[in-house]
C-alpha cells in the first residue's frame, strides 16, 4: 500500500509545495477519479503552468473531501451532555469498503471519527474515545478494538491511523488499554483472547534490539549505556508527511547544520508521539528547526510499554503459559528499573525525559510525567512528589497545562488537551491521590462547559489559561471533536457531583470562533 506522494510522483510535490491547500491533508485524502498511471500521463504531457491550472487539473482527476467541519455555520441548542450523546450517532462511520487507490485503509467494524479534519480512525485517540460511551455502546466499542486489532494482524502494528501515509509509524500503544475497557472486571482474560496480538505489538515497538550495543538504538528501541533498553519514537520514512508536505518542507529549510532527511524523520517521530508538536522533542525548548524527537527516550512512551508488559504478563498467566508470564514480568521489572535509573528526576521530582544522545535528563515539566501513575509504575513516593509538581507547574484554572514552555505550538502552554486531563485524573486515583483528580476534573469541565455555553460547541483543546478555545497545530482549530467528548463525559459520570457542568445551554447569541 503506497502513500499518496509515492503514488503520484512528481504531481504530489507539485501540489505540496503551491501552497494550494491551507492544510495539504485534504489533498492526501481525496479519492483519485482514475488509476494513478492515467493521472500521471496527463500530468506529465500537458503539465499545468500555473495555480490555476494546476487546481483545475486537481478538480478534474480527484474527489476532494469537504474542510469544512460537520457543525460548523451551527450552534448545538442542547445541553452539553445531550450534546455529547448526539455526536455518537453523527460520527460513527465505517471504512469497511474502499474507492481503488484512495488513501484509507479498510477496516472490518464502525468507528467514531475524531471530528474535522480527521476523517479516519486513529490509535491513541480511539482509548480515550472509547472511555465515555457507556453500557449502551459496548457494541461499537468492541468493534473499534476489532478495528485496531485486525490492524496489528494485518501489518504488525497499530498505524498513527487507517492512511496509507500513517503505515510508516504507530502512535502511543494503548491497545492494551482498549482492551481493559471491554472487561475491566477481568482484564486478564481480555489480555488473555488477544495474546498474540499483544505479543505482536510488543515485537513492533522491539524490534532490533537484540543487535543492539551500549549506546545504540535501531527503530524504536534504545540500549542505554547500562545495556538496559528504553523506547523512543519513530518512522521508517525520512520524507515530508504527505498530510504536512508544505509545512515539513519550510521547517527543514529552516534547519541550521543538518540534513532534510534528518529533520523530516523527527518530525515525523514527533507525529507518532501523539504530541505534535512539542517543546519537549525541541533541541532548544522553543523552535520547531531543532527538532530531535529520536534523540529523546519520552516517559509517556515508556511507562505505556511497560504497561503492555504487565498486560501481556497477565494474560500469560491466565491462559496457563508461566514461563511467559515471567519473561513479560522481567521485561516490565527491567524497564521500570531503567526508568528508575535515567527518567527519574529527583531535583524536580517528577519522571522525565532522557536524551540518550546526549545522556542527560531534559529537564521537561510536562503533563507526561503523570504517565507513570497512569500504568501503576511509579512508587507512592514518586506519585505523590509527581502530584506536587503538577500543582506547582502545570495546573490553572481550566485544568492542566500540557507543558510550562509557551511555544506556539498547541502541545505547550497555555493549551491542555482533553487526553492528559484523562490520564492525570486515572493516574492520580489509582495512588488514592482523590483531592487533586477531583480538582482537575472540576476545572476542566467548568471551563468546556463554560465555552459550550459561549459556543454551543466543544473543541479539539483549550486555552487552559484564558479558559477558551485552543491555538497552534499549524491549522485550523477544529470543533466537535471526539475525545473531548468522551472525556467530558467520563468525567461527568466519575463525578455526579458536577452534574451541574453537563447542564450547559449555549447562550442565545452564542459566538461563532
């Protein structure tokens, strides 16, 4: 399965590089009217000479998909929690059938679409997509995980989503975490019916680390100079994204003492990281131009691997096989103890990121330190010097801040995503850490439901500063969108005390963003 850009070589940088499309994706996902080869001919004998002609021949080869969001010219005039139970239906769609040569992936089950621009089913947003349909939805969340799981069996990992141009990386492995939520009475026999494909995404994040010497890392593994091995991002391509094309390429431009090629690979590990973009994977904590993703061993990536680990142990030893439930519980002991040695950061007290090329802790403040309390790694000692931070960094007054570095970019200050809400508030209840979950939670849902009443809409993240609509990302901000949804939601059903929140009516004149 080839992405776009390889299937319409020359025709695709054509595109990329005009500035055509505000976010080039819309082109990535448009539907070719013919075989690419018919395409390429005509684009080849009579090359269009200009923009105009290069949109005129755009519109007569390819369907174009819609950039304007499904609610947008409209404010919802129910309550935020009617709201919510409402977009389900809007947004479950399914991709089990195909158009020849378009960029999406089949998959067998329905899925919930992330609101937008994102059209498809993506990795780690389906957990926390998953996390607030209820009872009533168990149906289409088994089938999402279906999705996801025959993925893994098809390629051998999880794809950042189901795009040709996402095959190249994954994205944070939460599968095991899905999986939980199909049984959380017995997550060992969940574990235990989908072992190998378990075992299966483990080998992906692993692969060539056998080969490995102290010092050295190949794909996504790392062995430190202890000879321990941790994980860092990755991607097989060292091009620019077929969904970014315009904007990788001017960012590489910008590079100062290193190769395209380089430049383009961290960009695009920073997309596996679900955190793009970051301070945390910048050289200089502030400029995109010194992006060295693959240099950095991230705490989130880690302490979810070691989660798979104890996901696998467990449904090793439920269905009888010992000897590997203790080959997965060394791995994840090993793990926990390398983190331990290089991620924890006794001066600031929180778990951190290592440059492994550099050996030295980066000093990061980041909502991914709560990463650790999420999988149960952390001692309560750690959790609680974790909690202290957090207080001390991160939290205002519409919940937590991604990281304290003010970038621009929409994964650093004043932004706050609905994702690390989530994992901060199940992180902190898992160590009995209640005061500070149930902080959190009140602060973000005072904050979306106050912008719902603003708006009639919810978003993709929020200024968790100035309590409104988020920035950065290098597009538009998109609304609607699927897992501040859930998680709002999630946080309602957690909490009934702020029942009052899912309450929220717009405003009568309630502002267009």
């Amino acid at each position: 399965m080839l992405p776009p850009s390889d299937l319409f070589p020359g025709l695709y940088q054509r595109v990329g590089s005009s500035e055509l499309f505000q976010k080039m994706k819309r082109f990535a996902d448009a539907v070719p009217k013919e075989a690419p080869g018919v395409i390429l001919q005509n684009f080849r004998s009579n090359p269009p000479r200009g923009a105009d002609d290069l949109h005129t021949f755009i519109e007569r080869w390819f369907e174009l998909p819609s950039d304007v969001p499904s609610d947008a010219g409209s404010v919802d005039t129910l309550s935020l929690r009617s709201y919510i139970a409402g977009r389900w239906t809007r947004s479950t769609i399914q991709s089990r059938d195909v158009p020849p040569h378009s960029s999406l992936i089949s998959m067998p089950g329905r899925f919930i679409t992330s609101g937008g621009l994102w059209r498809e089913q993506y990795y780690w947003n389906t957990y926390f997509l998953m996390v607030g349909l209820g009872a009533q939805h168990s149906a289409l969340k088994t089938e999402m995980v279906g999705n996801i799981a025959s993925l893994i069996d098809r390629f051998g990992h999880v794809p950042n989503g189901n795009r040709t141009y996402y095959l190249s990386r994954s994205q944070p492995p939460l599968f095991f975490s899905m999986l939980s939520l199909l049984n959380p009475m017995d997550e060992a026999l969940v574990f235990a019916e989908h072992l190998p494909l378990l075992q299966k995404e483990h080998a992906y994040w692993m692969a060539g680390e056998e080969s490995l010497k102290p010092g050295e890392a190949s794909r996504h593994a790392v062995r430190l100079t202890s000879g321990a091995i941790l994980n860092r991002y990755w991607d097989d391509c060292d091009t620019p994204r077929d969904e970014a094309f315009f904007r990788d390429s001017a960012i590489a431009s910008a590079a100062v003492g290193r190769s395209a090629a380089e430049v383009f690979r961290d960009i695009r590990a920073g997309a596996e990281s679900g955190w793009d973009y970051s301070s945390r994977w910048f050289a200089d904590r502030q400029t995109m131009a010194t992006i060295v993703t693959t240099s950095i061993v991230p705490v989130d990536l880690n302490s979810f691997i070691y989660g798979l680990e104890q996901a696998i142990a467990s449904g090793c030893a439920r269905s009888g096989d010992h000897a590997g439930a203790a080959v997965y519980q060394g791995r994840a002991a090993a793990r926990r103890a390398a983190m331990n040695e290089v991620l924890w950061n006794e001066k600031l007290g929180l778990f951190d990121d290592y440059d492994w090329k550099a050996k030295s802790r980066r000093a990061a403040v980041s909502a991914a330190m709560l990463a650790p309390l999420f999988v149960k790694l952390a001692t309560e000692e750690q959790a609680l010097s974790t909690a202290r931070r957090v207080r001390k960094d991160l939290l205002e007054k519409g919940g937590l801040l991604n990281t304290n570095c003010t970038t621009g970019e929409q994964w650093d200050a004043p932004y706050g995503f609905a994702a690390n809400q989530w994992i901060a508030v199940e992180g902190l209840r898992r160590y009995g850490l209640d005061d500070d979950a149930r902080d959190i939670a009140g602060r973000w849902l005072a904050m979306t439901a106050g912008v719902y009443e603003k708006t009639g809409r919810l978003f993709e993240k929020y200024d968790v500063v100035e309590c409104g609509p988020g920035g950065g990302g290098g597009y538009p901000i998109q609304s609607g969108q699927g897992w501040t949804a859930s998680i709002t939601l999630a946080l309602l059903d957690l909490y009934p005390d702020f029942s009052c929140f899912g309450d929220a009516f717009p405003a009568l004149h309630s502002q267009e963003v």
